[in-house]
C-alpha cells in the first residue's frame, strides 16, 4: 500500500539562494519518487540544498541511494547537499552503512546556513563536517579518461559500460555506481543491503521475544546458518546489558546481505557498560564471534551498539 510524506520546502539563508527541505515520515520504496520530485524540482533552480530529517521515522537502502545520487548531484552542480538533525535510528543506520562521514552533516539548521556563508565569505569561522572516506565506498579507476568507461562491477563482476558521468546501476546486482568527470567510477557495495528493524520495551521480561524475533527475520534472509547462529547468540550476549539501565524502548536495526550482517541496538537513554564479571564475560564471547564490536553515542546522547559479522 502507497504511503505519503509530508515535504515542505522554502527558501532560507536570505540572499544565499539556499532551499531548506523539512521531511515527515518514511523515505523508503514507496514515498522515495515524491522526494526525488522535489530535489529535481529545487535542482533546476540551485543546488545549495539543507534536508532535515528530525520528522523521519525511517530510511530504507533505498532512500540512502536516493541521498547518495542527490549529494554527487549538488556537488557536481557546484553546490552541496547537507542533512541535519538526523534522528538517532537513521544515524545509527547511517553508521552501520559506513555512509556517516560520506555525507555533509551538520547538528544545527543554522549551522548548516553558515557553512553557505563562510564558502560566500559572509561568516569566517563555524562548524565543519567530518570528510573521512567511508568504508563501504571503493573507487574504481575507469580502463580510460574519456567516455565511455569501462569497469568492472564491484559486486558480480559483469563488465559494465558507462557513456557519460551520472548515477547508475548494475544491471546484474544492482550495486550502486556514481561516475564523474575525472574519469572514475564509485561503487557503493552497501547499498545493496536490506534492512529490518524492531522496537521492544527495554526490560528483560522481553529477552526471549527479542531472540525469537532476531531468529525469524534472520530465517527469512540467504545468510549462511551459522552466520545467522552467531547473531543470535550476539543478541542473547548484549541485550542484558542494554535493560540493566531505565529505558522506555529499545530498537534493534539489522543490515544484511548475502554474506554479512550488521546489528545495531540504539537505547533512548545513556547506557553506561559496568565492569562486572557477567558483562566482560558477554562482551568478550561476543568480541570472538564478529569482525567488529563498538558502543559510542549518537549526537543526540543516545547509547547505541555495533556489531557485523562476515561469512
């Protein structure tokens, strides 16, 4: 069944030719045409673009693509793209993808208007965005420099043919490709990931629901068995933790493809990991089932933790 979002666009930032987008709902496979309408639409007419996402609920790998696409957009345009107030499951997800730091990001509205004004030379100091590489982006060094650029696909491997600089898809697999003037092709592996998500009151009376939960959507997924075993036991390991401090909710995000899968749990308070013999004893075995394992805070001051897992 469609659903709709609510987008309000306007100016902002005075004479600075900046459009400000406020965004309500989800951006996923059945809203993301209307706002791919309206960033065309403000395109035609500048390319300094300011999305708020503090309304958004949610965002599939579809919507990230969308992000994706929009930002070289702007950039090659000559102007950028910056997302604010990003809610703490999107930035989780964001996180999860390796995608954080590929983006313009600012806290604050305001901020985002003065980063405009300091490139105009109207403001001389403010907040900057972090341009660290993503890990989940490679580029591609086209067989030439001029089109059409021939490369191979990231993900299956096909030969694939690009004419001019723009975004485009591997017919194949669908993994996500930006090409640019200069001659190369970025590949965007990550998109091709799904996602899930799951909401539980944060109390261990609703540890067995989360284990049956993770099981089942796991269930559903080509990931080989003993992959989706080790995630369940990670979430066995870490959810204990999360509901020995007063939480009203707890979300579990879950990004997976084929060969891998990343879990997030995203608290609405600050956790703070003590020091016990049973937490160190969970997070050491599940330090020995993943590739990777983090706790850090979103911007917001929310607790968050991370784990991936490769066959």
């Amino acid at each position: 069944m469609a659903e709709n979002i609510e987008i309000i666009a306007k100016p902002i930032g005075g004479s600075a030719g900046i459009i400000h987008i406020d965004v309500k709902g989800r951006i996923d496979a059945y809203t993301v045409g209307q706002l791919e309408a309206e960033i065309e639409k403000i395109l035609a007419k500048t390319a300094r673009i300011i999305l708020t996402l503090s309304k958004v609920d949610y965002v599939n790998s579809t919507g990230v693509g969308l992000l994706v696409k929009y930002h070289d957009k702007a950039d090659a345009a000559g102007g950028c793209l910056i997302l604010t107030e990003i809610p703490d499951k999107v930035e989780v997800v964001f996180n999860m993808l390796g995608l954080l730091d590929f983006f313009n990001v600012y806290q604050t509205i305001e901020d985002s208007v003065k980063s405009f004004q300091i490139k105009d030379g109207g403001a001389t100091s403010g907040p900057a965005p972090s341009k660290q590489v993503p890990r989940d982006i490679s580029e591609m060094p086209a067989n030439t420099t001029s089109f059409p650029l021939m490369v191979r696909c990231l993900v299956c491997n096909k030969n694939l043919k690009f004419e001019i600089r723009g975004y485009y898809r591997c017919p194949s697999c669908s993994c996500h490709y930006v090409v640019t003037d200069d001659g190369k092709a970025r590949g965007f592996k990550n998109l091709l990931s799904k996602f899930a998500e799951l909401r539980l009151p944060c109390s261990v009376e609703f540890f067995d629901t989360a284990v049956v939960m993770t099981r089942s959507i796991l269930d559903k997924t080509n990931l080989p068995k003993k992959l989706a075993a080790n995630a369940v036991v990670c979430v066995q390991k870490l959810y204990p933790i999360f509901c020995k401090e007063q939480s009203n909710t707890l979300d579990m995000v879950y990004v997976f493809n084929q060969t891998s899968i990343s879990m997030g749990f995203l608290s609405t308070v600050n956790v703070v990991i003590s020091g016990d013999i049973e937490t160190a004893n969970a997070m050491k075995d599940v330090q020995k089932l993943t590739k990777s394992l983090e706790f850090g805070n979103t911007t917001q001051g929310a607790t968050f933790c991370r784990f991936s897992i490769e066959s």
